[in-house]
C-alpha cells in the first residue's frame, strides 16, 4: 500500500518533481561533491565517536539538496530548503572548536530566518497570481513561468525574500557572516560540502530561477543586484586580507566570490547571467579544493593559526600543488577557471547598459586584485616562508610524509578539474547549457582564445623559468636571521610568518574606521538584529518584575479598554 | 451508533480515580495504575467517538433526564452534556497529552513525597478540563473551569517551597478574580436570555437588536477567559506558574489547560453563543500579536529553561488567538491546528525539561553544555520539538503557522502576516538558545558520570517527538476531513448570525 504510494511518487504523478538543463547540471555537480566528500572524511572523519551519523547527515543533506533542485513547485523546495538548515546546524555541530555550539545556532537562525521570509514570498507570490485558487492553488504552484512584473509593493517585497533566501544560504551580504564562522568552526569537510560548494549552488541557483523565471527584472532591481555584488566582492574580500585563521580567511573569500555570482546575475544580460552561473560552478570546484587542501594543512600542522604555520610544502608537496593551483584559479588568474567566468561577467557588466557600470567593473576588477594578494599571504604564510617551530617537528618526522589515499584524490580531482575547465573553457557552449534561463543567445564581445593563451603562458613560464637557472639567482645565500643577540618575545623563532603582510591597510584613513567598525561586528545583521531585539526584551523584562498588584493593574486596565473599544 | 449515555464517563471516569486514589493511596502502586488507566482509557473513548461520529453528528445527553421540560416549557432547564466536532477535537488532544503526562510521571514523580496527591489533583484536573469541553451549559462551564482551576493550584504549589508557593498565591488570586468576571458575565447574560443552554443562548441573541450591556459581557469574557488562556495584558501569572509546577504538570498547563479553558472558551462562547462579531475578530488578532511579540521577545532573555518555555506559550497561543481572529476557514484550520501542534511540541518540550533536571539536576541552560552525548533521546526530542516550535519544515509547527500566515494574507492583513513572519524569526532564535547551550559543546566534568531518564519517560518523549516530525501529514485530505474539519465546521457554522 505505501510501498505503491512510493512508486507513484517516484514516477511522479502529480508533477512534484521536475528537471531543467540547470537544475541537471547543479544536480551532477551535487553529486561529484558528495562523492569527493565522503572520499575525502574516510581520513578526515575517522575515529570520531558517532561518525555514523555523520555520514547519514551527509547523506541526508545530498539528498535534500537534489529534492531543491528538482522540485517543481514551491512547496516542495521550501520543504527541502528548511530540512537543508538544519542538517546544517547537524552537521556543522560535529566540530570540535570552542566557538562550534554558537556558530550552529547563529547559521540555524540566518538560515532559518530566511527560510520564513522564503515563505512569506512564496505566500506573497501565490496571492499575486492565484489568490482565489485556495491552498490547493498553493500547494500546486509552479516554478516557472509566471513572469510576474515587479512593480507593485507586495511583489517587490516578494522578490527581495526570495533574494535573502538565496543570499543567506549562498553567504552574500547582508546574510554572510555564518560563512567565515562556520569554515573556522565546522569540520573541514563539513565546510568544503555546505558553504563551499553544495550552498552555493543552492543559493544561486534559486537567484537564477527566481530571477529569471518567476519575476520580470527591472532596471533598478538590476542595479540593486549589482551594487549588493560588488559590496559584497571587495568588503568580503578586504576582511580576508586581515585575518590569521587559515580557514576564516577562506570563509571570507566564499563570501566575496558569491558577489560575482550575484553581479553576473544582476546585469541582466545572457552574457553576464551566464558568467554567473559559469562562476557558481567553478567557485564549487576550487573554494572546496581550497578547503580540503587547507584543512589538510591544517590536520598535519596541528594548528589552524597562520603564525604557527609555514613551510608545509615539504611535508605535503601535493597539497601545497592543488592549493597552488586551486588559488590561482580563485583569483581569476588566467587560463584557470576562475578567469574564464569572470571574463564573462566582466563583459557582462560593460554591455549591461548601467549607468554605474564602470563602478561595478572597477569593484569586481579590484576584488580579483585583492584576492590574489591575499592569497600570496596565505601561501606564504601556511606552505612558504620559514618554518614554525611544531611544523619543524613534523618536518623531521620522516614518516608523515605522504598524503593519505582518500585525501588526494579528492584534491587531485578538484585541481584538474581548475585547470581542465579552464584551458577548455571556450569549447563550452554557454548558449545550449542555461538555454531557458537565458532571454538570448550569448555573444562574447570580448575575444579570449584560451588554448592559444595558454601556449603562451606556458612559454613565458618556461622561459622564465631558464633565466632563472642561467642567471645569477641561484647564487642567493641563505643565513639565519641575527638581530643583535636580542630574544624577541613577540616572534621566538625570529620568523616571518606573513601574516602581518597587509596590516597596514588596517591603518589607512577611512579604511581604519570600518575596520574598526566590523571588528565591533557593528556589520554583522546578526549581532546587530540580535541587539535590538534584546533591547525590546529587556524593556518588557522591566515590566515582569513579579509584584502581584502591578500584574493586576495591567489586568485592570486591559479590562476597561477593552470596554472603552467594544462600547 | 454510539449511545449519549457514555458521554459522562468524560468526567466520571477521573473523578472516580482521583476518589479511588485517595481511598488506596496506602497500596504501592494503586496511584500510578489508576492515573495511567483513567487517563489511557480516556483517551481510548475519545478515539472511539472520532472514529464513530458522522461529521455532522452532535450528541446531546441530558444530565438526570431533565430534557423532558423541553416540551412543557419550550426552554432547556436541565444541563446538558454536548459533544460535537470541535470537542472531539480538543478530547483527543488533552486526553493524550494527559495520558503521556501519566505514564511520564510514573517514574518523574519519584522525586517527590506524595505521589498519591499528585495523581488525584492530576484526575481531577482531567475531569474539570473534559467536564468544559463536553458541556452545553454556560453555568457548568465555569463550575468545571473552577474545578480544573483550583486543581491547578494545588499542582503549581506542590513543591512547596518558597517559589512554589509565591507563583501559586499570584495565580490563585489572578485567576480567582479572572473566574469572578466570568460569572459576572454569565449572570449578566442570564438576566438577558432567561436561560444558561449554549444552544438557547444562541438563537435568543440571533434574534433581536442587542442591548449595550452585551458589550460588557464581552468584556468581562475576554478578560476572564483571556486570563485563563493568558493572552498579554493577563498572562502576567503565567511565567511564575508553569516553571514553578512539577515538569509533568508545566507540561499539562502549558499543554493543555490554557487552551482548554482559555482558547476553547473563548471560541465557543465567542463562535456558538454570539456568532462572532466583527469587533471580537479585531480584538483577538490585536491581543494575539501583542502577545506574539512580548512573549518570543522575553523569552528571548531568559535562562532558566522552563521560564523561557513558558514565555514562549504566551507567544505561540498569540499566533492561535490570530488565527482564530482572522476568523475565514483557512485562518480557524490554521489556529486549531497550531493548537494540537503546540500542545504537542510544548509539552514535549516541558517534558524534556523535566527530563534534563532529573538526569542533570539543573535548569539553568548556562550551568548545562553538552548533554547530548549523555541523554540522546532526551537531546534528540528536544531538537524535535524545537524545530517543531520554530516552524523549520517539514515538521508539523511549520505547517501550522503556514497555513495561518496564508490565511492572514489571503484576508488582506500583510502587516499582520508580516509580524507573524518576524516574530517566527525570534522563535527560532529563543528556541535555539535551548538547544545550545543545553545539549552542544563540551560536555562540563560534573555531568560525566549521568545516565539517561528511564524508560517510562524515554517512551513518552519519543512518542511525541515522532507526533512533531509526522505531524504535517494530518494536512492531508483524509486525515483532515477526520480530524480537522469537523471541528473547524463546528467554529464556522456558528459564525454568521449575532451581533
């Protein structure tokens, strides 16, 4: 009896499930992770008590994340959608670190209140167009095709809880600050999967459909989407280059690379939707290399900390490659992936027509800037530079040198991928691939023969590579740092260990103020709201104070004014 | 099908095992053979009414056979025992719970001296809540209100420390005036209609122009029953009360009483007598989204675990008092059906305090961390009734305030709508708080050597945590057509007519 009740559910009578080229794409996507994931937690996970439900949360999580993305009416996805938030907290709740309680219950209640505005827009939308079909009309409501004009109060307010759904579970601005908490906080693979990748591809894809199919854009809503884009690339970006958490400082650069997303979106043309979407499926790809190959680091230097680390690349070469590599596809560096879609976005937002499009251009170009500087630091700081004395300790351990089976494959995997994706990238045929999302075909203004780029490139390394050995490089000489026969106690192993590097942008003028500012999380919705409800709280508080004939006085009171009204 | 004479068993069944408790209380055992039996067999009598009675069906069983002067005088001088769609409804509700509280207190209770008085007290609060559920009498339902009061009492104060007895001194006295200005309204309204039948009452005041004296009885009804239900401004007794009583009976006030006589009174008073006029419509979603708002926000600053619990069923029965405002068939589903998913997850949740204090010694969410490694049913139900509270989906509190934001803003209020949504933000933030602090992070050294709660109390708490996973799927159109509807029938053909 219910065993049919499956079967017809599963042959999908009632048109609860449906699939588009996107959704397909998202979908396999879905499932490369979940497979390098659980791979990678073979090594990373073992020996934990209750690992078990680990893998069923995992598990969980995959599946919920195919039920959003095939769902073919709202209900569907909101159900799937709420389930997803709280396998978060699950899972996110496997880590070990002090801040791991408080950051569960602060991406429960980001999420978790986005979820309710989700609902509130559904509701919205469905009064909008089929207020009088009652709730059968609700529970049956499409995704696509409704095309409703954002023009009036409500339908705006509609789109804008859509948009915060899919900004809190992509880690967009103002919803971002679960991000760098929970990458600091969760188990690695917990992070690589949710926020890294699987959220992202969640989030930006109910953006697309959203954006794409259930609303008409308008210009202002456009630019709206734009400006929250590249806020969102150049603060988020600015806030990794200062912190000394590997994994925090990842987390900031998961936040900052959803602006492009989000401005590729917003620019309302195939061009750029396309750079978009390209760029949510390439961040997936290298931000959970970068995690897993960071995490990696993090498990065999003992410490997460960028003072306490430095000079990994001996001990794991092949990290050290993957990260090189997944790093420099992040920051947009050409011919790896993370170019090819920003190239697209960037051609996006010059033929996007805005009136500010040389604001976005210059956010999104500067936020490529930032972000490789940053990540000249990281290297430096987590592979390069001299030593820390416990990663001296590992180093002479001979026998830890080699990088375990199930965490290599999955970087290995995801760094081919960087590289693959990138020099290929071209052949790719954007038009067929987001066919029904997109209003046109898309045509490349910009010309960018990657194969031929990357000739080039490889030359020029090579080249570089022989004057270096031919010139008189080599003869640098090496000696131990001498201060004077002073102890410093600041740096005992008279090091320097990068994580300094940008300090002083922290000084600069304005820029010192705001950082002050975020330090105080004064920009952190979460602190913020919190606060102010609090206020509220303690104001009722006060009037709890327990004495029984102040109690009876408001009971008095409400008495006569409720005669007052009703008389 | 089913005999009108059965009908009193409601009330005798309890009264008859809160008596027997008292004579046998000697005997180890008798108390909680007989709490469990009388409130299990209740429980299977209300089944066996839902799954007898047509939709429609109401039954009428006249006490000592008083129905006969019908004919002779054309009125009903009798009292009148009625069951209808809406009772059955809330029987089953507060029947089950009850049942759960019993079988929970067989092993909680041991904490306590006395167990016979706490299943006597515990009876006859059964039998005073399903007296006003079943009765047609409006004078017998503010004697069984008194009855299921004055056992609440006694329950609040009865561990009879300082604490204890402070918060049942406020809430007798509270609510002792909150029962005065409910007879005052019966008596006023008695003067008006010349008879105290429900059904009576009605048809007099659908006939005629009403006089203004109407008004003050509507005033004294909202505040009285508005106390017992306690909606902001009256709640005032409440956050004192339900923490001070033991966990089984928080859950059983919070549970259930409120509800029964707070929430039911109102809409059978308010639907069946006066046929809900427009000015109560805006007074009830008025008063339910003050009280959302001040409970979510104080709960929101609490650390004790049952004090916050208890704010936030001032909040929760706002979102019912909402939809029962709004007043179409969507926005009445929404807040009978918030109704069972609150009784459900909040006692659950007052269980799991219980649970907590037993195994941890503690209620203080910053003294706890961690438990969850040493009490996984108890951690494990929490987080379900929590997301229940919180309205997460696919749990069976999300589909409740679902239907009654819908219903607000298919009627046109957004700004109402609006607050719901907001206030289900604070929600979750509160309810987390809970399952924070209580159950993540390290677990602190003097908890290492607890034990999980026995296994009366872990069956209890597991049955209603699956009743907060499942419970969306009483949305669909069989079991709503059996459960729901009948009792959002009753509500809405009472509608039309009155003031």
């Amino acid at each position: 009896m219910s065993f049919n009740l499956i079967i017809d559910a599963l042959k999908n009578p009632n048109g609860f499930f449906a699939s588009n080229p996107l959704s397909l794409l998202c979908a396999a996507f879905a499932t490369l992770f979940f497979v390098l994931i659980v791979v990678y937690s073979l090594k990373h996970m073992k020996g934990r008590k209750g690992v078990w439900r680990y893998y069923i949360y995992t598990i969980a999580t995959y599946v919920s994340s195919l039920g959003v993305l095939f769902a073919a009416n709202f209900l569907i996805l909101l159900i799937f959608w709420g389930l997803l938030g709280l396998l978060l907290y699950l899972l996110i709740a496997f880590g070990r670190k002090e801040g791991t309680p408080a950051t569960a219950r602060k991406a429960l209640i980001i999420v978790g209140a986005t979820d309710v505005l989700l609902l509130f827009g559904i509701v919205l939308v469905w009064k909008i167009t089929a207020g009088s079909s009652g709730l059968q009309g609700l529970f049956h409501m499409p995704i696509t095709g409704m095309g409703i004009p954002l023009s009036g109060t409500a339908s705006i307010i509609a789109y804008l809880c859509f948009a915060s759904a899919a900004f809190a579970k992509a880690g967009a601005m103002p919803f971002h600050t679960w991000v760098p908490d929970t990458a600091e906080n969760a188990p690695t693979p917990v992070t690589a999967f949710l926020p890294a990748s699987l959220d992202k591809l969640l989030g930006i894809y109910l953006l697309a459909r959203v954006t794409l199919d259930v609303f008409q854009m308008t210009p202002t809503m456009n630019t709206i989407l734009m400006a929250i884009g590249s806020i969102t690339i150049v603060a988020a970006v600015m806030m990794a280059l200062i912190q000394h958490d590997l994994k925090r400082l990842l987390g900031y650069h998961a936040v900052s690379q959803v602006g492009y997303m989000v401005l590729g979106i917003g620019t309302g043309n195939p061009i750029g939707i396309a750079g978009g979407l390209f760029h949510m499926f390439n961040h997936s790809i290298y931000k959970s290399c970068l995690f897993l190959a960071g995490g990696a680091a993090e498990r065999k230097a003992g410490t997460g900390n960028l003072a306490q680390m430095g000079g990994l690349v001996k001990a794991i070469p092949l990290v050290f490659v993957t990260f090189l590599i997944a790093s420099l596809a992040i920051s947009g560096v050409p011919p790896m992936n993370g170019f090819a879609s920003k190239w697209l976005i960037y051609q996006g937002v010059i033929t996007s027509g805005d009136s500010l499009w040389v604001l976005w251009l210059i956010a999104a170009m500067l936020g490529s800037a930032l972000t490789l500087a940053s990540f000249m630091k990281l290297i430096h700081a987590v592979f390069l530079g001299q030593p820390s004395e416990g990663v001296k300790k590992i180093l002479a351990d001979k026998k830890g040198k080699r990088t375990a089976l199930s965490t290599a494959i999955p970087l290995v995997v995801l760094s081919t991928l960087c590289v693959g994706i990138g020099v290929f990238a071209w052949k790719i045929p954007f038009g067929q691939l987001f066919r029904p999302e997109l209003s046109g075909p898309v045509d490349s203004p910009g010309i960018w023969q990657s194969g031929t780029a990357t000739l080039m490139l490889i030359a020029g390394l090579v080249i570089g590579y022989l004057i270096y050995l031919a010139g008189t490089l080599k003869k640098a000489r090496v000696v131990a740092p001498f201060v004077g026969g002073e102890t410093l106690e600041d740096n005992p192993d008279m090091r320097v260990s990068g994580v300094n590097f940008y300090m002083t942008i922290k000084e600069l003028g304005l820029l010192k103020g705001i950082y002050r500012w975020a330090e105080k999380k004064l920009f952190d919705l979460y602190v913020v709201a919190g606060k102010i409800f609090a206020g509220f709280g303690i104001l009722f508080s006060f009037m709890h104070n327990g004495i029984l004939s102040r109690y009876f006085l408001w009971f008095i009171v409400g008495l006569v004014v409720l005669c007052i009204v009703l008389i | 099908m089913i005999s009108a004479g059965i009908v009193p068993l409601f009330v005798a069944i309890p009264l008859a095992g809160a008596f027997l408790i008292a004579l046998f209380k000697k005997i180890k055992g008798i108390p909680d053979i007989f709490g469990v039996f009388a409130s299990g067999s209740m429980f299977i009598l209300s089944i066996l009414f839902l799954l007898k009675m047509e939709i429609t069906q109401r039954i009428v069983y006249n006490i000592g056979n008083w129905g006969g002067f019908n004919e002779v005088l054309g009125k009903i001088v009798g009292i009148q025992l009625v069951i209808d769609g809406l009772t059955i409804f809330m029987l089953l509700i507060v029947n089950f719970v009850a049942f759960i509280v019993a079988v929970y207190s067989v092993n909680y209770m041991t904490r306590y001296t006395q167990k016979w008085q706490f299943y006597c007290l515990f009876l006859l609060m059964l039998a005073g809540m399903n007296g006003v559920l079943i009765t047609g009498d409006l004078f017998n339902l503010f004697v069984f209100v008194e009855i299921a009061s004055l056992a609440s009492y006694a329950l609040v104060a009865f561990g009879t420390e300082k604490r204890e007895l402070e918060a049942s001194f406020k809430y007798a006295v509270m609510g002792g005036v909150a029962s005065l200005l409910i007879l005052m309204g019966v008596v006023f309204l008695y003067s008006y209609t010349g008879t105290l039948n429900m059904a009576n009452m009605a048809e007099i005041m659908s006939g005629s122009e009403q006089p203004a004296l109407i008004y003050l009885v509507f005033g004294l009804f909202l505040t009285g029953f508005g106390l017992k239900a306690a909606m902001v401004p009256f709640h005032a007794w409440l956050p004192d009360a339900h923490p001070s009583a033991p966990a089984p009976i928080s859950a059983m006030l919070s549970g259930v009483l409120i509800k029964t006589l707070g929430v039911y009174a109102i809409a059978r008073v308010f639907f069946t007598i006066f046929g809900f006029p427009h000015q109560i419509s805006i007074i009830l979603m008025t008063l339910g989204a003050m009280s959302m708002g001040v409970g979510a926000l104080v709960a929101l600053r609490q650390w004790d675990m049952k004090r916050l619990l208890a704010y936030s069923s001032i909040s929760q029965i706002g979102y019912i008092m909402l939809g029962l405002g709004i007043g179409t068939p969507l926005g009445i589903l929404g807040a009978l059906f918030h109704l069972f998913n609150h009784s459900i997850f909040k006692s659950l949740l007052f269980l799991d305090s219980g649970a907590v204090e037993y195994a941890a010694g503690t209620r203080d969410l910053k003294e706890m961390g961690g438990l969850s490694r040493k009490l996984p049913v108890t951690s494990g139900s929490t987080l379900a009734g929590a997301m229940s509270l919180a309205g997460i989906p696919p749990f069976a509190g999300f589909w409740s305030k679902l239907i009654i934001i819908i219903a607000a803003v298919e009627a046109n209020h957004m700004k109402l709508a609006a607050w719901a949504v907001l206030m289900s933000i604070v929600t979750i933030a509160y309810i987390l708080k809970v399952t924070r602090f209580a159950f993540l992070g390290a677990l602190k050294d003097r908890f290492v050597n607890i034990k999980e709660v026995p296994v009366l109390m872990r069956i209890s708490l597991v049955l209603l945590a699956l009743i907060c996973i499942f419970g969306g799927l009483l949305l669909i159109p069989e079991a709503r057509a059996a459960f729901l509807e009948p009792a959002v029938r009753v509500l809405i053909s009472g509608m039309g007519g009155g003031v």
